[in-house]
C-alpha cells in the first residue's frame, strides 16, 4: 500500500531552534495515528508543519496515493476569539469547501450539499441557522469537525480536539472520528488523553526527550505510555 503521508528527515521548529530529532514518518490511507508527548514538545508545531502552515527547519513532507495537502481536513485547537466567532453553523461548515472554490467567489451546489451531508452525518442541520458563538463547546466541535470533513474525504489532522470537553461529550467526539475512521478516512489526532488514545489508535507517535512510533502494542511495551502528559504547547 502507498503511504498518503510521507516525513523525510523533518525536523519541525521556529526561527531556525529545532523541537525534534529528524522525523521519518509514513501514514497510510485508513490509518489511526495519535500523537502523545510532553507539554512543550513540539506536537503542535509538528502538525502545522505537516499541514504547510510552518516551515521546516530541515526536511521535507510528502503526499502520495492522490492525496494533497489541499485536501487534508484540519482542526486546530481553537481560541477563545474563535469560540466567539460571529457566523451562523452553516457558514462555518460550508467554508470547509472553500479550497474545492478556488479562485471562484461562490459555492456551487454540490459543495452546499457536501456541507448538508456533513451536517447531517454529525447531527446539526437544526442548528444550521444558529449562531456558531452561542453553542456548547461540544457544539462548536461538531461544527468544526463537519467543517474539516468538507475539506477532504482522504485525511483528518485533529489538534487535542477533545480539549474542554466533559467526559460524556468527548466520549461522544472519539465515537464520531472512530466512525469516520471506519469509513475509510485516515486520522492523525494530537491527544493528551493517553487511555483514549490508545484505545483507538492503531499506531502511536511519542514525541518529547526520546521519539517512537510503531504500534499501539510496540508502545505500551516500550514504557513510555506512563509517562505521556499533553496540553497546550509551540
């Protein structure tokens, strides 16, 4: 099988200061990816590198298997300017569509329906006329992660998206992306909830004072999972 993603040598960092050793990394379409590491890490700023939103320090990152970076689906963590965003639901996830616009000002149908379908696969077509800043943050998670879905039907990058969450409505997102996993989407998830994450993951990247990635099994016999935390960082 042809790895969707592929990380050469890269070495994610600001201004030149390295976060990590040289990363060599391959994903595969339907792959379950979670990333675990200490606060300050680097994890973030990984995913952004991998995304195209920071450059390297060194190395490079690599599509495959038809896939573009213009068709990777992103969900950061969010800020509280953004929780208090002006838009209604249905404008947030119609504008997941907008790299498929291009250089065109408007919509066309079937990225309205995309947005519909999505919303309706993640239960929010009643709120679709409501404010997005006046939901719940598991609402507003939902619409971002219908928004995310627009961008692409191949890969999800998740930044701690269950960050804020009370345990019944986490529960509730890990169910959602078990499910788009299942269908055939592959996820790369940045978490702090070491027992979620590998209860779901297949395989497992711990990046910090030492680097691993293998498997789901490789991992909890590496003895690294103890000591996994997570959380805000570069």
């Amino acid at each position: 099988m042809m790895a969707q993603l592929i990380c050469r040598s890269l070495v994610p960092g600001y201004d030149g200061r390295r976060l990590l050793p040289p990363l060599d990394l391959e994903v595969e379409a339907g792959d379950y990816l979670c990333i675990l590491g200490e606060n300050g890490s680097g994890k973030s700023t990984l995913m952004k590198t991998i995304l195209g939103l920071c450059p390297p320090v060194s190395g490079e990152v690599e599509t495959g298997d038809g896939l573009s970076r213009r068709e990777i689906g992103y969900l950061p963590q969010q800020t509280e300017v953004q929780r208090d965003f002006p838009a209604s639901v249905g404008e947030v996830v119609l504008s997941g569509c907008l790299n498929r616009c291009g250089a065109r000002p408007f919509y066309r149908r079937a990225e309205k329906e995309r947005a519909r379908e999505n919303m309706e696969r993640l239960g929010l077509v009643p709120l679709a006329r409501r404010c997005y800043r006046e939901l719940s943050g598991g609402q507003q998670q939902r619409v971002l992660l219908a928004r995310a879905l627009c961008a692409t039907e191949k890969m999800l990058l998740l930044d701690e998206p269950v960050s804020g969450l009370d345990p019944q409505t986490a529960g509730e997102l890990y169910a959602l992306l078990r499910e788009i996993n299942r269908r055939g989407i592959t996820v790369l998830m940045i978490s702090h909830d070491v027992p979620a994450a590998l209860r779901d993951a297949r395989r497992v990247l711990h990046i910090g004072k030492s680097v691993f990635c293998g498997s789901r099994e490789e991992y909890l016999r590496s003895g690294l999972a103890a000591g996994a935390v997570g959380g805000g960082e570069a």
